[in-house]
C-alpha cells in the first residue's frame, strides 16, 4: 500500500546531528509513511549513520555519487522519488517533535481545501539550547491572526510572505505532492531563498492551515546555508525573488507603497550585520532592480541615506 506521506531527508556533513535527527523521524507516532533519505555525497562519516537506519522498511536510502552543491537539488531529487500524496521535507540538522507528522496530517485531512499546513517553530543553537519560537519575531498583523490555529486564505498569505518568509524553514510544513510537482519544485535559480521562492508560488495556488505550538524544532549553527552564504548574495536574491513576485501579483496602489517600503526596511536591516557588504551590495542591487521599475530606486535611495545618517549619528555618539 502507498503510505499516507513522504518525509524527503535531506544530508550533508551534519554527522553530529543525525541520529538526534533521525531518531525523532522513525519514532513519529503517526506510523504511515515512507522516509526517503538524500545523502548529497557527505565526506563526514554521515553516510555509514545513514545505512544504520535502512533497517526500518520505510526508510530508502540514496547515497549521490556527486554532490549537487546545493540542498535545493537534493531535495528535489528526494521529492521525485516521492510516493504519498503529502510530503514534507526533513532537513538533517533540524528536530521533529513526536507528534509532528501526526498534527500536521489530521489538519490536513480536516481541512481538504488546504494545500499547506505549518506549524511555528523553535529555534535552537548548535547544542540544542532554545533560542526562542519564531512566531515571536513575527509582524503585528500575523501574531494578531495567528494567536491560535488558524486557517489563512491565499491572498493574506501572499501578504504575510511578502514581510517575512513565515515558513522559516521546510521542516516546519507539510504539503500536497501534486501541487509542490505543479511548481516543478525548488527553484535551482536561488542558494538562500528557494524555499521562501517557493512558499511565495504557493500562494497562488492554494489555502494554508497554521498551528501555533511548535511542532519542530529548527537549529541554527555557523554551517547553515543562510550563515555561509555571503551577506551581499543573500540581499540581492531576497530583492530579486520578492520584486519579481511582487509584479506577478495584484495590489492596490497603497499596497504597493508598503511593500517598497518594507523592502527598504528589510535592506537597512542587513547593515548592521556587515556595513561594508552593505553599502558594497547597493550599485549591484539597485542597478537590476532599476532595469524592472524605476520609481523603486527612489525607495532604496531614501533607505541608503536614512542608514547612513543613522550609523553617522551613531558614531558622534559613540566619540
């Protein structure tokens, strides 16, 4: 019989998180499903865990000869060999909690109209130390919403991605494997932002169904594809990804307004984390994004000049 979902494994060189992993995964007490595991050619050791777990019958383990060079990929490759009519993605550093896949299907099976279901999530560091839930850094409007399960039609969630990527992570949600195979899944074009790429195309297709308790528990560590990926790269995807979904979709005049806006506030944000990257990233940045609308290069200018102003004041104090 085909079981009732897919979970798409996805490892490279995370050895020291899989079993913690893994274990979480195969003892799930929702018991029908298949676990697929993509090992993208780790060189760690990570493979000779791997096959431990081939014991389990619901486990089929690909071992890539090559290394596709990006999660992206392996998921992809993980979710063609997909068979259930839902499917979820397990990243190798992240932890299911035991009733994840349990929770996540019966909202489904509840709520037939729903092509997503997600949970929050807590995030926690290298040693597993709780570093708080993610629905606590989330938008006013959301947090007002999202208070308790709720179930949010398709053009609110196309609001809420275009302020945030409030699926912080794949291993968070479960969805039906006939529209991620409509989207022709990841998008290879991106290194950081593919999920939220995809998340943003879903909108378009479907309604989503929110659990407010965590249900997963996502780590954060100096390895992960955000922390080694370079700050100016990951600003100039987000910029391309959101501004190119942004002309695809229909908003009021004032809509549009708060979006540039938003994208200039989410840009001052990078500062502080590199300045030098930061204003290195501007001339790239606002050159493409000249070439699509240029009305929107006065918004990251007003940006570029509030910055800076700001990180001047903040120096004569500091004097």
């Amino acid at each position: 019989m085909t079981p009732k979902i897919s979970v798409v494994f996805t490892s490279f060189n995370h050895r020291e998180f899989l079993k913690e992993a893994l274990d979480a995964l195969i003892n799930q007490t929702f018991k029908d499903f298949e676990l697929i595991i993509i090992d993208d050619n780790s060189s760690d050791g990570s493979q000779e865990i791997l096959k431990k777990y081939t014991y389990d019958k619901r486990v089929k383990l690909y071992l890539l000869e090559k290394n596709t060079g990006s999660y992206v990929y392996s998921s992809n490759i993980g979710a063609s060999k997909a068979k259930s009519e839902y499917i979820i993605f397990a990243q190798c550093d992240d932890v299911a909690e035991k009733t994840q896949l349990e929770k996540l299907y019966n909202t489904m099976m509840h709520n037939p109209e729903v092509g997503v279901a997600f949970s929050s999530s807590m995030m926690i560091d290298k040693n597993g130390a709780s570093l708080g839930c993610d629905f606590d850094g989330r938008e006013k409007r959301f947090k007002q919403q999202c208070v308790h399960d709720t179930f949010i039609p398709r053009l609110q969630m196309t609001k809420y991605f275009l302020n945030s990527c409030v699926i912080p992570n794949l291993s968070a949600a479960l969805m039906k494997r006939s529209l991620f195979e409509k989207l022709n899944g990841l998008s290879t074009k991106f290194l950081v932002v593919s999920d939220w790429d995809f998340w943003m195309k879903m909108t378009l297709e479907c309604d989503f169904y929110y659990l407010r308790n965590s249900l997963n528990r996502f780590r954060q560590h100096d390895t992960t594809i955000r922390s080694t990926i370079k700050i100016n790269i990951q600003i100039i995807e987000i910029y391309l990804m959101m501004y190119r979904f942004f002309l695809e979709i229909k908003l009021g005049f004032s809509e549009k307004i708060k979006f540039k806006v938003r994208l200039a506030i989410m840009w001052i944000h990078y500062f502080p984390h590199s300045p030098k990257v930061w204003i290195k990233s501007f001339p790239s940045i606002s050159l493409q994004l000249f070439s699509i609308d240029r009305l929107w290069v006065i918004y990251f200018l007003i940006a570029a000049t509030k910055t800076f102003l700001r990180f001047i004041k903040k120096i004569k104090i500091i004097n």
